[in-house]
C-alpha cells in the first residue's frame, strides 16, 4: 500500500470517529442523565395528554363502573384507582383478565326513579335467590340496588330472565 492511501485511510477513520463522538456527546448533553427537566417535562406531557384525551371521560365512566362491579380491581394495588396506570388500569385488567372471567366493562345504568328501583331490585332478587346472595348483584352487593338491573341487562336476559315486579 501506498502512504498515500494510508494517510487518505487514517485521515477517513479520523473524521468518522470524530463525527460519531461528537454526534454522542450532543445526545448526551440532551439526554435525561444529563438534563433531568428533560424527563419532567416527558411525562408531564404524557400525562397531559393522557388526561386530555378525547374519549377520557368515556374510559373513567367504563373504568368507574367496573371498578364499582369488582371491589377485588378497586382494591389492586396495580389495577386500581391509584395504581400506575390510573383511570386505565381498569381497562388493563379487563383485557388481560376480567374478558376471560366473564367480567363485564360496561357502563352502570341508573335510572331517574330510585324509589321504583328499589321496587324491581326486590322483585328480581325474590325470584333469584341466587343473584340476591351475589356480593355484586345482591342485596349486600357493590351496586346495591342497581345491581338486578345490572345484571339482568347484561346476563340474566339472555338467561331467560323475568324483569318486572311480581304479579299478585
């Protein structure tokens, strides 16, 4: 080889590790490690556009009702209100378990006339013993008396199940 071609070789290895640390230290300098507003100002604006998202107060009003179904989510220490994930955790755990378990992520319906809910809840449970024990659905349950609505409407009627109150 000639020096010429050893010079043009040393002078292009020089360049492009001169060009590369120089391109690292600017990453560096730029970095979290470095500059730690640089991480607060990230997850600020996660947050921010977690909290702002479009269809945020549609995933709390789902991630409140199962949250109030299911006590054991609510009391999780990562899929509950105060886990990592927040109001998504309810979310979370549906897709990663509660589909699998029969678990419902839908919202609660309540309706206006309280008084003639109380009516119905106990009609349903006097002809289902069994959904007036549940600690959902029942008369002790999280839903209270919106519980037999809750559950008729997304099980008992495809169960064949009588809503009403009870003829005399």
């Amino acid at each position: 080889m000639t020096s010429t071609v050893k010079h043009l070789r040393f002078w292009i290895t020089l360049v492009v590790a001169s060009t590369s640390f120089f391109i690292w230290t600017l990453g560096l300098l730029q970095s979290p490690l470095t500059r730690p507003e640089i991480e607060r100002e990230r997850l600020f604006v996660k947050k921010y556009l977690q909290d702002n998202a479009p269809d945020l107060l549609a995933e709390k009003a789902l991630a409140e009702a199962y949250l109030k179904r299911y006590e054991d989510v609510r009391q999780d220490a990562y899929y509950g209100p105060n886990g990592p994930m927040g109001i998504y955790g309810a979310g979370e755990h549906y897709e990663q378990h509660g589909r699998r378990e029969g678990r419902i992520f839908a919202p609660i319906h309540a309706p206006e006339d309280l008084a003639f809910e109380q009516q119905l809840a106990e009609a349903y449970w006097q002809r289902y013993p069994d959904i007036a024990a549940s600690n959902v659905w029942g008369r002790g349950g999280t839903l209270g008396i919106l519980g037999p609505r809750d559950y008729y409407t997304y099980y008992g009627r495809f169960l064949g199940h009588s809503w009403g109150l009870i003829d005399k």
